[in-house]
C-alpha cells in the first residue's frame, strides 16, 4: 500500500469495515504511508457508532453518495464495494443502483486518474442454483433473464460488463472480485445470512434451540472476514485487469452442519431444529472453485470455527 491513495465506496458496510480493519491492521504493523478516502453520507454519525476508525492518519471520510461523486484530487486505486445485496420494494430501482451506480464509479475513475480499480461482485453471478461449483468462467449460466427475482445477480453481471468496457477505453485497471458468503464481527445478525442468525440465536437467552427454516442439505461455504479483505487487497493489486476471481472458501458445508458448528465453536449446547417442511425447500450449491485466485498465492488462513468465534466475540 505504500505511497497509494485509495477511494472506497461502500466503505462503511459489512465488507468495508472489514477491509477498513485490514488497512487499520496494516498501517499498525507497516506504518501509515497511504491514504484510504472513504464515501459517506453521513461519516459523523458512522463514527460515533464506530469510534475506533477515529482519528486514524491514513483514513478520511468525505461527504457524499454515488449521486453525487466530489471533486477530491486524484487517486491511484479505487475499490468499489457500495452496493444493496438485499433490498424490498423496486427492483428496477435496485438494478438502476447496481448498475448505474459502477457506471458514475467508473467515471470517477476515469477522470481522477486511477490506474487499479477493484470492483467488488458477487457469486450471485453464476445464479446460485445448480449442483456445481462455479469456476470464473462459470458465468455464461448466470440466471434466466426472466428471473425478476435474480436482480442482484443480474445487476452484479450487467455492472462486470460496464467494468470491461472502461478498461478498453480509460485503461483504469478494473479486476473483479465475485465474493461469495463471508463470515466477521460486522456480519449483521438479524440480516438474511443464515451465519449470522445462528450466531444469534446460540448467544440468546430467549432462545432454546437453533432453527433452521431453508432446505438443511444446502450447501454453503463461508469466508473469514480477514481472509477476505486481504483476498480482495492482493486481487485489487495484482489480479489481472479484465479479469474476475472467486472470493471465497471452496470447503462444502450443509446448514445443518453450520448450525451444529456455531454451537461447537462457541460451546454452547442447543438443539438444533429443523422445520419439517424445510426439505421440500430448493436445495443448491453456493460454493466457489478457487483455483484462479490461488494462482495469485491465495488461500484460506481462518478455519471456520475461528471464523465464528472471531465473528461472536464483540456479540457476547
């Protein structure tokens, strides 16, 4: 990171407060010679909820949103990770965020002069559905068109093509990262991530047992939150420009086994129960083939009861 001045939307969301923590971790260790510029409507208030990213030299708040881009010098790397994954109500509306919103990013860089661009995607790409586990070149079976549901996935793909446009005609150096389910202290508990609702309900008192409502054979794959932001860190720097990399664990794991991992990780003895309609649910794969990032010396350096317990610390 030496000498870089990097841009960050997104940056005080679920993954950017990971990746804020990395830079934090680094600027300890290393010393602080860069600049991380953060976009924020409202940074005040982010940091009395969040003091700990106070008073850090290397890390800058500026007021705004995706709207409304300011005119702040020019920069050497930008990482964009402002995005809805999940969002009620209009999805044309969501899709105008996903994808108009990359398209005023990547103007940005453009014009502020930035040479390494890390657009952060998601495994919602490949569709999330099938039986496999999605390489990168995977994502010619993203899902029908048709799939008013598939939003996401289809706003996600419409803004990798965007990112492949600008590197044919600004040269800004856009690399994709497609991140698939990830596990940290910043992971929202009452969100729509079947990690964090297990977290939740072991360290409740009001709750008796871990309840499982999908499909209990379904097969995710989770990520510590520290391996990500250093995946994404080495992806941003040295990944290849017009290309895009899995970011993710590719061990297999069933709900069920999840659910009883929590419980292990954090020593806590609860059932768990699983809605008896829940195997008529859809089963899928959600689990990325890594091969591509381990080329660029990638790996997974967090198990995942570390993952958990890590994640659960500040909850207790």
């Amino acid at each position: 990171m030496d000498g870089r001045r990097v841009f960050v939307t997104g940056g005080t969301g679920f993954v950017g407060r990971s990746l804020l923590d990395y830079f934090a971790e680094s600027a300890a260790q290393h010393g602080a010679n860069f600049e991380v510029v953060v976009l924020s409507r409202q940074a005040d208030a982010f940091l009395a909820r969040f003091p700990v990213y106070a008073g850090q030299s290397w890390l800058h708040f500026v007021a705004g949103d995706l709207d409304t881009l300011p005119d702040i010098g020019r920069f050497t790397d930008l990482i964009h990770a402002a995005a809805d994954t999940h969002r009620a109500g209009d999805r044309i509306a969501w899709f105008h965020q996903l994808v108009d919103g990359t398209h005023k990013v990547l103007d940005f860089a453009a014009r502020t002069g930035v040479v390494r661009t890390l657009f952060v995607s998601s495994g919602a790409v490949y569709g999330g559905k099938g039986n496999n586990f999605p390489t990168e070149a995977d994502a010619v079976h993203a899902p029908a068109l048709s799939k008013t549901a598939s939003v996401y996935g289809q706003g996600k793909r419409a803004a990798e093509h965007l990112c492949a446009l600008f590197n044919e005609q600004h040269a800004i150096g856009c690399v994709i990262a497609r991140c698939f389910a990830i596990i940290s202290p910043h992971m929202p508990l009452d969100g729509p991530y079947a990690a964090g609702n297990f977290i939740r309900d072991a360290l409740s008192n009001e709750c008796a047992t871990i309840d499982i409502a999908g499909n209990p054979e379904t097969l995710r794959s989770y990520i510590d939150g520290r391996d990500m932001a250093h995946w994404l860190c080495v992806i941003l720097s040295h990944g290849v420009a017009g290309e895009a990399y899995n970011v993710g664990s590719d061990e297999a794991v069933s709900i069920t086994t999840l659910a009883r991992t929590v419980c292990t990780a954090l020593s806590i003895d609860k059932p768990v129960r699983i809605d008896p309609a829940a195997t008529a649910r859809p089963h899928s794969v959600y689990v990325p083939a890594i091969g591509k990032a381990r080329t660029l010396g990638l790996r997974i350096e967090t198990g995942l009861e570390e993952a958990i317990r890590h994640a659960a610390v500040e909850r207790c």
